[in-house]
C-alpha cells in the first residue's frame, strides 16, 4: 500500500502561505510540490471549505490564509483532508474462519485504535505556528535570514 503524502504536503503549503505576503497561485504551489495545479486545486478545496485558506480567481488570484497559522492545528487539517489513512495495517482474511486469525486481527485492530487515538490528541495539540516556529530556529541557526517573500526550498 502506497503512503498518503497529502497532510504533509499540505502543511508544507500551509507554513509557506502563511510566510508569503501575497497570494500563490495554483501553479506556483504545484512547482514546489513537484504536482499539477488541478491537484492542488482539488487538494486545497477542503482547506477552502472549513476557512482555512481562500481563493481569488484572475489576474492577482491565487491561495490566501483565512487565519493565522496559532488557529490552526494539525488535526485541522487532518480533518479537512477527509482524514487519510494513518497507519497502512490491514487485517488478514486468508483463513476467515480460523480462530486464530480472527484474535490475531482483533489485537491488531485494537492497538491500531489506540494509536491513532493518541495519534490524533497530538495532532489536535500542535498548532501550524509551532511548525513554523521551527523552521524559523532551524533558519536562525543555519544563519539564514528566514524572509517572508515566498517559497525557498
């Protein structure tokens, strides 16, 4: 099973918004996510509908922050992206009946639950201003002047 990109993605997008004093268009934030404007368009639609972003059409459009970065969490986001996969444990059905698959599974899908429980209170902790925070150290550490004039890989 392939791993589900989107939440990181998408904070990565989130943190760079909210450092660029414009709008960024569809096809800027495709370019430094190596994707096609469609799919940011169409990744970016949930983060519209719940206000966390909004977008211009025409000449000057592009993709804004609603709300500063300390309103939003990473469950937020989560959440906005229709809640991908965490974990990509799936349980077997080779032997359907086998009393031991089936209690193999149940232990499995409980410590699954457990963790992504916790998983999700930490998410719900974590403000989008603590990522960016972050980046800011790591900058001021690395002696890099950590502008705001738009997206630096």
């Amino acid at each position: 099973m392939r791993g589900d990109s989107r939440l990181s993605r998408m904070l990565h997008v989130l943190i760079h918004l909210g450092r660029h004093a414009g709008s960024m268009t569809s096809e800027t934030i495709a370019k430094m996510l190596n994707t096609n404007p469609v799919v940011v368009r169409r990744t970016m639609a949930g983060l519209r509908e719940r206000g966390y972003v909004q977008s211009e059409k025409g000449h000057g459009g592009g993709w804004r922050l609603a709300r500063p970065l300390d309103d939003i969490t990473l469950l937020d986001v989560y959440d906005a992206l229709e809640r991908p996969d965490l974990f990509c444990l799936v349980p077997s059905s080779d032997h359907a009946g086998c009393l031991v698959e089936i209690a193999a599974n149940e232990a499995l899908e409980d410590a699954r639950r457990e963790a992504e429980a916790l998983l999700l209170s930490r998410f719900a902790t974590l403000k989008l201003s603590d990522i960016a925070d972050s980046f800011q150290t790591r900058m001021a550490m690395l002696g890099l002047d950590g502008g705001t004039s738009g997206p630096r890989e």
